[in-house]
C-alpha cells in the first residue's frame, strides 16, 4: 500500500503493474486481497453477464457521512436489485434518445473549444476540457442543471466533485487506517461523522466575519442535491432526465426488500435512495 499511497496517480502505478503482472493479477488493500482486471473478457463476464452477482460494493469510511443515504453503489442483496431495476430504465434506448439533445450541446460546446485551440496553435490539457464536458453531461442527463461547466472552470459543482475524486482523498489519516485496519471501519467513520457534525455546528455559531470550516466535498454534492429533488419535487415541469424518472418511482411509505424470488421487485424508491442515487 505504501507504494501505491506513494504513487502521484495511482491509476499509473497499476497500469505499471499491469505490464510487469499481466491482465489480471491480485494485491493486498491493507489486510484486504483484491484483483487488478484489464482483461476484457474477464470484465464483461462480471459486470455484464453476472452483474446480478457482484453487486455488493466495498463500504468507505464516507458512508455515514452521506447521512445513511443508500446509493446503488452501496446497496445489497434485494435492495440492490429494486434500485438497479427502477434505475435500468433510464438507459433504455427510447430514454437515451430523448437525452441526446442534451449530450450533443455538450459535446457541440467542446468541439467549438476545441476548433479554438486548432486556430490559436496552443497547447492545452485535453484531459481538463474531456472531464468538463463530463461533468456537464452528467449534471443535465441527470439533474437538468446547465452548470456551463466548460466556460467556468471555477464552477462550485466541478471544484467539489474534483476533490471527491483527488488522489489525496485516499490518503487521509482515516482512509489510510480503515485501509490498514477494515475491522475497525465502523469506528472510523463515526469519527469521520462526528468531525463532520462539530464542523456543521462550528460554522452555524461562528460570526459571519470569521473563515468557516469547508464542508466535506461529499456533504456538499449530498446537500445540494437534496435543493435540486425538493425543487424538482414541487415543480410542474416535466423533464427528461434520470431525476424524473426516480422521482416518478417516489414511495414516502418505507419500502420492504424482503421479499422472496417468486414475488416481483416493486418499482419504488424512497427519498433518501433517490438523494443517494
């Protein structure tokens, strides 16, 4: 592990890996074994022929600071699969036709972009403008925001998502120690929580003169999407997005996942799923 903690990206210090090892080898996660796959068909027989069989993800010290909201990222058994059916829908075909109007005034933004850097003859990180596009076709398909992303870069959403997803975020003292020591998980994210909730109250008692505590880049997206689905929510306006089709599929009753395999999976999700989702 101290290699990879070492490694400036750890996605390069695998693919190194991956020359010396070949297309499937196995390291250890702390105390934990794992497989590193690369191998295609390997990969499409997991998580496309046997998806229904792998789908209980490995829980992060983060979970609980998601205020027990149950993503399908981290959902199990018949929970996972109520949520995967309701979700599966969205990239039926008809639904992504529906959303290409959407995906192709992003991509038709990065083309224009890009035909600029052609004329000026300047270098430019493509990597940048590629994860822009990204984040905007992710935030209108999803949850009909037009965040302009590839016009602002200091854009709120795009900054909080990149430190969610930056190579530091694994090496965290607690996400270090949960790696060393998964036993002690639980423990580690209460204490993860608690930082968070002092944090909270810090910031709600602190005059507005002083600096506050920056929120936890997960609390934050977590936050700001619950505004997006209460809006949503009261909005007459259809739209077409994987928002609306979660919130057409809207239970407030609290739903029971122990159902047995001769009954059929109910197409409902409950707030907090959708929020997680």
């Amino acid at each position: 592990m101290q290699t990879l903690w070492a490694a400036k990206r750890r996605t390069l210090q695998l693919a190194e890996w991956t020359k010396q090892y070949g297309k499937i080898y196995g390291i250890f996660e702390g105390t934990r074994p794992a497989y590193v796959v690369s191998d295609v068909d390997f990969l499409q027989e997991v998580f496309v022929k046997q998806f229904s069989n792998f789908h209980s993800r490995r829980q992060t010290i983060f979970v609980k600071v998601n205020k027990a909201r149950v993503s399908l990222f981290t959902a199990t058994g018949q929970q996972w699969k109520r949520q995967r059916t309701v979700i599966n829908s969205t990239f039926s075909t008809k639904k992504v036709k529906e959303m290409s109007p959407l995906i192709n005034d992003c991509v038709t933004e990065l083309m224009k972009k890009l035909e600029n850097y052609s004329v000026s003859q300047k270098e430019f990180n493509i990597y940048d403008l590629y994860k822009r596009m990204s984040m905007d076709v992710i935030c209108r398909c999803a949850f009909g925001l037009d965040t302009d992303m590839q016009n602002d870069p200091d854009n709120l959403y795009l900054q909080k998502c990149s430190q969610l997803f930056a190579p530091g975020v694994r090496r965290q003292l607690l996400a270090k120690l949960n790696v060393l020591f998964p036993f002690f998980g639980p423990l580690f994210s209460n204490l993860l929580l608690l930082q968070s909730n002092i944090q909270e109250k810090l910031n709600l008692l602190l005059p507005s003169s002083m600096s506050k505590f920056e929120e936890l880049p997960n609390v934050w997206i977590m936050d700001r999407v619950g505004e997006v689905i209460a809006k949503r929510s009261d909005a007459a306006k259809h739209r077409v997005d994987l928002l609306q089709l979660m919130l057409e599929a809207l239970s407030h009753e609290k739903i029971q996942d122990s159902l047995g395999d001769e009954q059929s999976i109910p197409k409902k999700l409950m707030c907090d799923e959708i929020t997680g989702d």
